[in-house]
C-alpha cells in the first residue's frame, strides 16, 4: 500500500529545494538589474522570454506538465522582472513623469465649465468642489467642456464619471482618451432625485417622464411601478425640468434635483424613494495642466493590453507586489479594433511614491500603452 506520509515528506523536501532554487535565482536577477543599471538595457525583453519558455516546455516530459512549466516560468520571470523595477528605483534610475507636483492646486478665482444648466447635478458638484470666487460657464455636451478645458478656454471642467446605482459614465472615459485633459480633483455628491411637473399636475396625470439616460437608469425601480408612463432622455436632468416648465404640459414630468424644480418653478409630486438611499455620484475635476497636489492619493490610468492570455494578470500583479490597493477596473472596447479593449484603473498613491514609480515602470514596459490621467 502506498504510505502517503512518505510521499508527503519527499514533496516537502522537494518543495525545500525549489525555494532555495528560486532564492538562487533572484541572486542571479539582482545581477541582471546591475548590468541593466549600468548599460542601461531595458528589464523587459520580450522577444528573449518568448525564446527560453519555448525551451523549457521542450525539456518536459508531458503535454500537461509543459503547459505547467509554462506557467510556473512565466511567473517566475514576471517576479523578477518587478524586482529588476525595484532595484532600478533603488538607484535613482527613476521614470520620467512630466507632471508638476505643487504644495496646494490653486482653485480660487479660476474659469469652470459644467455640463446642463443651472440646478443640474454637475452645477451642485460644481458650487460643492470650488469657492464662489470662481467663474461659471456651461454647455450642452460632455464633449463640448472637454474642448473647452483642452483648448484652454476655461481653468477646469466639471463631469460625473460614476454613480454609485447605474455605474459608470462611459462617454467620459472615452473622451479622456481623446482629450489632452487630465483629472485633478474629484467630488462626490449625495444624488436626491425628485419628480417634478408643472404646478396643478398630479400623478394621475402624468404620461411622459424626462431625464437624462443615468437618471432614469438610477429610478428604474420607481418607474417600474408606472408601467404606462414614457420615459424619454435628454442630454441633463435640469434640462428636463426646463423643457417641462418651457411646455407647461400636465401630462411630463422631469426626475432632477429639488434645486431644479425651485429653479423653474415645478412642483415635486415624488421624492425619498426614486432612487435609494445610497445613490451617489462621483464627478472628476479635470484640467489641461499636468500638474497634482503632493498630498494627493489616487492615481488614474489607461493601459491597452496585447491580446494574448495572461496580459491583464501580469499587469495587475505589478499593483500587489508593490502594495498598492486598486480601486476600480473599467473596461471599454478600442474603436476599429475588435475584442480589443482599454482598461482604466484608480489605485491608492502618489506619484512620489517609490511604490508608485515601481508599478508604472512595469506596467509602462509590459503594457501596450500607458496613459498617465492624473493624481488627484
């Protein structure tokens, strides 16, 4: 009968031999980031660990212990490749990264664009973030304030990027990546929808419900309950309370912000209950200076990945061996390339931070692309 203790302790002394191995290896690694260091060779030779791991599988015995090996290589190198980054940083080989780092962002008496109108969620973000020494201006679109911040027209640009119910905003992710524009502040704003209509109108009366596509999203759970009523988008929450004070129809309503029903002079006929409790919405303060606060604590980025397996893993890896917590990963497909996408993440940090720099040094070698979009 085979005894499985003893097989047990064989692996166990096995596994003792692979850990000194490995140890032995990193030596030999630290040796490689030297030589690096002195020549300045780039740590990711792509074309070289292609070669070796083709070899290594050649040298197994099976088909399942060479996809095994693959493996077990792959990360190995990828281990130390991120120590390689380490040692770099060590010995002041820092990555350039042209962004300006301040004792405080001056806000004051600057020029800011927000998307809608007054009495829209982006002004209460707006009028929340910034001082009232500042100068407003708004537009129809997202893309129109970001033209505005790009061209240099205004100071910053106020727009939701998330809400904490209908979740991501993508056309702001995909403007970042068109816009030289980048994220220096952030406010989020508790959202209290209201539902609104012209004064004398009741519920009974109601036919059509006007909103921006987000608002509508966000009380879904209330306009379920109303089946016959249309629901119908526009570009801002306040623009629908215009439109519906402007018509002065019985049967629309508009869903925005109780400042928006004071604003046009609707009555509310629902609140509390539209959207939850929790429903908040986060909007990103964006500028067309590369520039960040050195008590800043997160960072956003934009990185395309090859499109082969693994790639995502290895870059994420680079944020756990460097103890860097990331918040949020969102994907969003590249135009003209099909099931190729773009990946924006948010992680704790500050771009001083030798961990930091560690990271984007890594993902800046492996990743196809990486685009810094502020520290803030």
């Amino acid at each position: 009968m085979i005894d499985l203790n003893k097989i047990r302790d064989e692996i166990d002394e096995t596994d003792k031999g692979i850990v000194r191995l490995f140890e032995k290896r990193m030596e030999l690694t630290e040796e490689v980031a030297k030589y690096k260091i002195e020549t300045g060779k780039p740590v990711f030779d792509k074309e070289r660990e292609i070669s070796k791991l083709k070899k290594l599988r050649g040298e197994s015995s099976n088909e399942f212990n060479a996809k095994g090996i693959q493996e077990v290589f792959q990360q190995m190198m990828s281990i130390s490749r991120k120590r390689q980054y380490q040692l770099l940083t060590e010995h002041g080989a820092d990555e350039q990264v042209d962004y300006r780092q301040t004792d405080a962002l001056q806000f004051s008496h600057s020029k800011v664009v927000f998307q809608g109108v007054e009495g829209a969620y982006s002004f209460a973000a707006m009028k929340t973030f910034f001082d009232d020494t500042i100068e407003s201006s708004h537009v129809e679109t997202w893309k129109e304030a970001m033209q505005q911040v790009a061209e240099q027209k205004v100071d910053y640009g106020v727009l939701p990027i998330e809400n904490s119910t209908a979740g991501s905003v993508s056309d702001i992710y995909d403007l970042m990546i068109r816009y030289p524009n980048y994220i220096v502040g952030e406010q989020i704003l508790k959202i209290e929808h209201t539902l609104m209509a012209v004064p004398g109108a009741s519920l009974e009366d109601i036919r059509t419900v006007y909103s921006h596509p987000q608002g509508l999203a966000q009380c879904r759970n209330y306009l379920e309950q109303h089946p016959g009523w249309k629901q119908e988008e526009v570009l801002n929450t306040a623009m629908a309370a215009e439109k519906v004070a402007k018509e002065g129809d019985r049967t629309q309503a508009a869903i925005a912000s109780r400042y928006a029903a004071e604003h046009f002079g609707l009555n509310i006929l629902a609140e509390g209950c539209l959207s939850g409790e929790s429903n908040s919405t986060r909007f990103i303060i964006i500028s067309n200076q590369k520039c960040f606060d050195r008590n800043a604590g997160k960072i956003s980025i934009c990185i395309e990945l090859p499109h082969e397996s693994g790639s995502l893993y290895n870059i994420l890896a680079h944020f756990i061996y460097n103890d860097l917590n990331m918040t949020k990963i969102e994907s969003r497909p590249i135009p003209e390339q099909n099931w190729e996408y773009r990946f924006f993440i948010d992680f704790e940090g500050n771009l001083s931070s030798p961990a930091v720099k560690n990271a984007l040094r890594g993902i800046a070698s492996e990743a196809s692309s990486l685009r810094l979009l502020g520290n803030y």
